[in-house]
C-alpha cells in the first residue's frame, strides 16, 4: 500500500512533463497599427510574429482586452504574409486591444497572446446642454452653484467654461463635465455656457457649444443703520426725519420703522435707504426707534435709537 502510494506521486509528473513536452507555443505575436480611430472609420490592425518560419500557418484574433469572449476581426496567414484586420470602428474598440495567434487548424501548437495596443475611439462631442443645480431663476448669496455640461454624445471630451462670453476666471472646481462655485457672491451673477471639445488628430476637433445661462445671485440684506435730522416746519412745530440705510441687499427691500416693537410705517424701495418722517415735540421722549429691514432672503433690525430732541432756543423774539 505504502508503496502503491508513492508509485503514483512518481508517475503524476512524468505524464504532465511529456505532455507539455509535445505542445509547440507559439512566440509572441506584436499587435500594431493606429492609436485613435473615428468612430464609423475603418481602420486597419496587423499581427504578426517576428522571425516566425513561413512554413507555419497561424491564425490571428483581434480583441479587445475587457471582453476576451468576443473576436471583434481574424485573419489566417498561411504562407507567413502580415495578417491585416481590418475593422470598421465602434466604441467596442476603445481600450486595450490585444491579437492572439494560434495554429491554422492545428491544435497541437499553444496559442500565444500579443502585448496590448491602447487604442482610443473619438466619438464626435454633439449636443451639450448646461443644467444648473439649483435649477431656480435665482441663487442666494452663500449658496453652491453646480452647472453640468451634459453631453449626449462624445468621447475623451474635455470643457471650456465661459461667463459672459469670456472664459470662467472666478475660483471654482471643475471635475470632468462640471463647475461647481463654492459660497457665490454678486460678482458671479451673469451668464455662463459651456464648450465640450474633442480632437481626433491634429487638423480635426470637434466642439459644441450649450446653451447659456443665467444665473442670478441674489444678496440679504445688510443691518440697516437709523439715524434722524430734525426739520422745522412753516407752523413752528418740528419734523423728525429718519433715514434707514442698507447699503447691501438685492431689491426689493421693505423698511419697517418701529417704536420699539410697535410698527409705525412700513415702505419699498429699490434702492439703498428710506426716509420716513414724523411730527415731533420738542424736550420730550419720543421713544425707541428702530428699523426693519428685509427683502425675501432675510431681515435685519437696526440698533435702538432714542428720540428726543432737546433744544436750547435762542431765538431772539423768545
Ligand atoms: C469623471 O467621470 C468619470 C465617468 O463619469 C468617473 O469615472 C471619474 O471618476 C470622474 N473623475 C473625477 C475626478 O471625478
Ligand atoms: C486628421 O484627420 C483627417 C481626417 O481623417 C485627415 O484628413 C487629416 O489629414 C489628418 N491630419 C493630420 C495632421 O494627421
Ligand atoms: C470651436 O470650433 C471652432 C471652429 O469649428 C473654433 O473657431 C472655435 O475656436 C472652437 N471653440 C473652442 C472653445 O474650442
Ligand atoms: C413710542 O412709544 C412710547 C412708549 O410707548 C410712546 O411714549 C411714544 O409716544 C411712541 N412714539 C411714537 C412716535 O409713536
Ligand atoms: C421684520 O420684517 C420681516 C419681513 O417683513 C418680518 O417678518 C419680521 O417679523 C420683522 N421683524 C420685526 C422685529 O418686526
Ligand atoms: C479542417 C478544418 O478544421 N478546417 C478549418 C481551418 O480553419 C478555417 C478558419 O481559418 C476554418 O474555416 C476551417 O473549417
């Protein structure tokens, strides 16, 4: 029994080692040709296998590296001529390709398998549309725009971005078809477009311009400052004019003017500030005046502001 054992341990090897013994391996074989290739052009690969005797019949297979399972072209050299394999080219083609040589009919000889041929398939870039996120007619101050260039077609596409019909200078991320501004301001308000592009050699690239768009950043409104003149009136009675002042904020803004918590008057203006006026009397506490200021993004109280107009009169009929 132990000996039976070690018998066969023997043998295993021995049968392995004269098999291989038989089988011919083919060397090599160089897969050569194009690296880039339109799409619906044809395009010619050729294998072959250096120094290889003519007397040898091979037969070659084209294929691209990610789907082995697929022949995508062969060609039977039987008198040691170059095989040539010829191929009308679609995205299938893109990437690795790599030929494989084996016996014409003869299935004694080992195939082998060709170092890759990285091979790049331009598909012309059409019909780019810029999506921006949010998709809103306006943004607000602070906010993150995210404008995509989405194309329908196209490969090894690369994008230029433009505001304004000038090419994008502002701070931003661009990540293959996107453009993302971080924290917008006023300043990036205008309208933006895109140009997806691609080359297949050095006399032809092809390009496609988005449609544009607008984006609108919108500003809060900054804390309004209050302040008052006093005016005289004909009568001799007294006028206090309050001024309340934003200086930043996207129109249309509303002043609220309040006693305290009370509201007294509310105006909208397009523009910075608002005068609001009130009869007054003089020496006498008119209260605590603030202002309100808001537009659709946010609103902000002024500091308090005590009324009270004292007044040393020196006039001279008095
Ligand atoms: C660009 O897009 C491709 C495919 O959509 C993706 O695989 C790749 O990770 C992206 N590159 C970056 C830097 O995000
Ligand atoms: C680029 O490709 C076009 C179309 O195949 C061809 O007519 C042109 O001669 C090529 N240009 C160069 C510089 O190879
Ligand atoms: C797009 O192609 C045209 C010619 O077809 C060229 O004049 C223009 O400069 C290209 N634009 C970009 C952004 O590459
Ligand atoms: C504001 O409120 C104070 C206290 O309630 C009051 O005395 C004063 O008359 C008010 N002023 C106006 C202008 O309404
Ligand atoms: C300020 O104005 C906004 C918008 O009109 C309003 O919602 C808010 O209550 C006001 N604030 C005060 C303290 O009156
Ligand atoms: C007899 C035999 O197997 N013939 C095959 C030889 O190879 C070609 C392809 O190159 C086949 O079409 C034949 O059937």
């Amino acid at each position: 029994m132990e000996l039976m054992h070690l018998t066969l341990i023997l043998i295993g090897p021995l049968v392995l080692f004269s098999r291989m013994g038989a089988l011919e391996k083919l060397d090599e074989p160089v897969l050569f040709g194009p690296l880039v290739g339109l799409e619906g052009s044809a395009v010619d690969f050729f294998c072959e296998i250096p120094g290889k005797l003519a007397t040898l019949s091979v037969h070659y297979e084209l294929y691209a590296e990610k789907n082995p399972s697929r022949v995508l072209g062969e060609y039977s050299s039987l008198s040691g001529e170059l095989a040539t394999i010829s191929q009308v080219i679609t995205t299938k083609h893109d990437g690795r390709l790599i030929c494989k040589a084996s016996g014409h009919n003869n299935t004694d000889i080992e195939s082998s398998i060709s170092k890759g041929l990285d091979f790049r398939v331009i598909v012309p870039v059409a019909e780019v549309m810029l999506i921006s996120h949010p998709s809103s007619d306006y943004i607000w101050e602070g906010q993150t725009l995210t404008l995509q260039c989405k194309k329908t077609k196209g490969t090894y596409v690369s994008y230029d971005w433009f505001w304004n019909d000038t090419p994008v200078q502002m701070p931003y991320d661009k990540n293959n078809d996107t453009l993302t501004i971080h924290s917008v301001s006023a300043q990036n308000t205008g309208d933006y477009m895109c140009v997806a592009s691609n080359q297949y050699n050095d006399t032809t690239t092809f390009n496609t311009s988005s449609n544009a768009v607008t984006v609108n950043v919108k500003e809060y409104v900054s804390k309004p400052k209050i302040s008052f003149d006093v005016a005289k009136n004909e009568d001799g009675g007294f006028t206090a004019i309050i001024t309340c002042q934003s200086t930043k904020g996207t129109p249309l803004k509303f002043f609220t003017l309040l006693n305290y918590t009370e509201v007294l008057t509310t105006e909208s203006t397009d523009r910075t500030s608002v005068l609001f006026s009130m009869p007054i009397e003089l020496n006498r506490y008119m209260g605590q005046m603030r202002c309100n200021a808001s537009n659709e993004g946010n609103w902000v109280l002024s500091d308090p502001l005590s009324l009270t107009v004292g007044m040393k009169l020196n006039q001279p009929n008095k």
